[in-house]
DNA sequence: TGATGAAAAAAATATTGAAAATTTCATTTT
DNA sequence: AAAATGAAATTTTCAATATTTTTTTCATCA
C-alpha cells in the first residue's frame, strides 16, 4: 500500500513499527466487530465511547484500559484472556497453533469449551476445537446464516438436523447451511469435534 | 420459485421427480467446471460435446454415458469412483458422511491419499482428510488463491510456509492465505489432517 | 494526555447498460 | 424413439458511475 506523506510529522510516525497491543488487541474487536455487521459507530454507542476513538484503537494505534477490555469481552461473551496470548515465536505465531496455546472463547464453562485453531479472527471461515461434555446440550434449536461443517475426533454427538437425528462417531462428518440445529452429548464421555464455520460468527 | 406453465406437456415434466444419475453426478461436474471457473462451453468444447447437452446434463436432466464419465474424471484428476455413491439413507447423505464411506479424491495413489468430508461440492469450503505417507513430499512449492486452514490428526507434518519451517504434531492447528506452501512427511508412519480450503478448489 | 467531534477520505452499496453465460426447445441425427 | 445439436430467449455477470455510509484524520477541548 502506497502511503501519500504531507507532513514531517506523519512520516514520523509511519517509520515506527505499530505499537502492538500485546497480540493486537485492535484487530480482534475489529474482527469482532465486524462478525456482528457493527459499524464503529455502533459499537462506540454502546461502549460509551467516540467513533474516533474506537477507530484508533481498533487499527492498534492508541492503547485502551483494562477496563474497556473488559467491557468488550463481555459483550462479545468472550473470556479476557482470550485477548491476551503469549506468543513465543510472532511469525509462528501469525500461521501456527500449538496444541497446548490456544485461545479459550468459552465464557462461562457450561457443556462445551471451545477454542480458536486459527492464529487470529478475520478469514474467510473459522476452526473451532469443542469439547462437548457428557450430557450437554443445545437448550433450543438455532439457525445461523453461515455454512458449517464439522467431523469427530472423540466420543459421539447426537446432531438434530431440521429434526432429523444422526449419531456421529469418530471419524464422522457433515455440513450444513441454513438448517434448524441443535445438539446433545448422550454418550458418557466427551465429544470432541471439529468445527468450521463460515463465515465466522465468534 | 414460481414457474409460469404454458402447455401441458411442460407441467408434466415439472411434476416428475428429477430424475437422479445415481448421486447427481451432473451436480458434481458442476461443481468441478465451476471451481475451475471453466463455462459450460469450455467443458463441452474440451469434451467434444454441445453445450446444451452439457447443460442438461449438469442439471441432471439427462444421463451421460459411461464414456463421457470417463472422460471427466480423467479432466478433473479423479477416480471414475468419485462420482459414484453408495448412500443407504439420502436425507443422512445430504448432511453426514459416515467414516467408512467418503468420496476417495486421488486419482493415481502417491504418498498422499485425500478424500471429502463434505457430503458434496459446491459450497464456499471443502474439507477434506489427508492422508501423508511417510516420506511424502510435495514436489514443489504451490502458490493458491486461496485461505486453507488444517488441523494433525495423527503422525507429524513438517510444513513450509514461504521458507520457514514449522513441524506439525496432533492438535496443532495452521492456516494460511496467499503463502508460498510447500510439505514433507519426515516421520516414519502416516501424517493424518484434516484440511479446510476456501474456495474449493478439488 | 486521552478523548472528542467534525471535515476529509475511503469504502461499501446501489444503478444501469452491455456482454457473456446458460437454458430452452424445435430440429436434426443416429 | 432417443440422443444430441444449434440458435433464440433468458438469466447472470461484469464494469462503470453515482450515492450513501463508514472510517480516518486531526485540530481542539477537558
């Protein structure tokens, strides 16, 4: 991208690496945001902030305070932590996740844990690892305008597809796209799936 | 969607079944033609054909021949098998894919072994489950349009993503868009991923 | 200094006309 | 009769432009 320069000032400011909020924090509430079809004006409402402010903060030029963190994950019913990653290697980092390192987006602990397999929001599609506990469910049938599409690593899900019912074992797969879903874990052990869906909802 | 009938004989054919090439083979080449951002006349030009027959038959309004079978798979590099299915329940097959019975993708077995996950083509990803065999590397470094994501199920993947070199063990995860990709199974025993792709691209 | 709000810039969203691709179907071929 | 063709009719795609919305920038305020 070619960056027109008026100003000593600006150029100033272009040469300095981007200050990254300890992993980019600006990005994710962008990608966030974006997965909700927000505009900066919508969420700045509700955050009871400026446009221009969100705006600074979401391309990592200014910081933001705990406190905003906080209100932002809760809004987007996502742990803080998820917005805090200890990355050893930053080009590993922007392609690989470990097994052992991977962002928790599950908020309150209830049946199923889920988390991010990809290296960061934004994409096409988004890879969720989730564990489903013996007995949890789906309390009401959803449908997402998304295609998702999914396949067993452990245990054995009962998936409800616009009332059908299937049993999925290891090895097991399906995709779906704009049906009425729902879900149970009936086995006594977890189920262990994973998860694409596009584009991503978060 | 409405259909505005104008003779008898019309409202007959509407009202038949479609008649289903055992799978809806026509559907399938769709799919493949599309991904190549091939038309129906480039197809049917590369296969001898017209292009309303290609029409027809892409529409599974008429049967194609064994031959012209032959002919397709051998375009897209597929096993004649691919387009042939085997499905007990057709309302499971349009969602689930039971482990023993995915659709094989490689032609000519060599070191990698592919097969879909997702119960059809089309759609804005694939999903498919590779198979590495030990000493099983990709002959050159590939550059795709494309945003393709994988998870190691099994085995150890070393996978290079322009030139750096990440090895890959069970549960961790990459993706990548645009990079310069090239592979090696350096371990002694099968290397198993899952691997996303969008857009398809077969 | 952190944040705001308004002007400037950029991006997304419609509109439209033309070109390309696809479907339909009467006719020809086998 | 069934299979396949080819051309007309229809639908879709694409590019160019105007409009509106969203985002960025930055002078100024608390």
């Amino acid at each position: 991208m070619l960056v027109k320069i008026k100003h000593d000032k600006k150029v100033k400011l272009l040469q300095k690496p981007p200050l990254r909020s300890s992993g980019k924090i600006g990005s994710d509430i962008r990608a966030l945001r974006r997965s909700r079809n927000w505009t900066l004006s919508d969420l700045a409402k509700t955050l009871g902030r400026s446009v221009g402010w969100l705006s600074q903060v979401e391309r990592n030029v200014s910081e933001l305070g705990l406190d905003d963190i906080r209100n932002i994950a809760r809004l987007f019913s996502l742990p803080v932590t998820f917005f805090f990653t200890d990355a050893a290697d930053s080009n590993e980092a922007a392609y690989i996740v470990r097994s052992g390192t991977r962002r928790i987006m599950t908020d309150t602990p209830k049946g199923l844990a889920e988390s991010l397999l990809s290296p960061d929001l934004g994409g096409a599609f988004e890879i969720v690892h989730s564990v489903f506990a013996p007995g949890a469910a789906c309390p009401e049938p959803f449908v997402r305008p998304t295609e998702e599409a999914g396949y067993v690593l452990e245990g054995s899900l009962v998936l409800f597809i616009n009332a059908a019912r299937f049993e999925l074992n290891p090895g097991d797969s399906f995709r779906f796209s704009g049906e009425k879903i729902s879900w149970i874990n009936e086995g006594a052990v977890n189920a262990v799936l994973i998860w694409v869906i596009a584009p991503p909802v978060y």
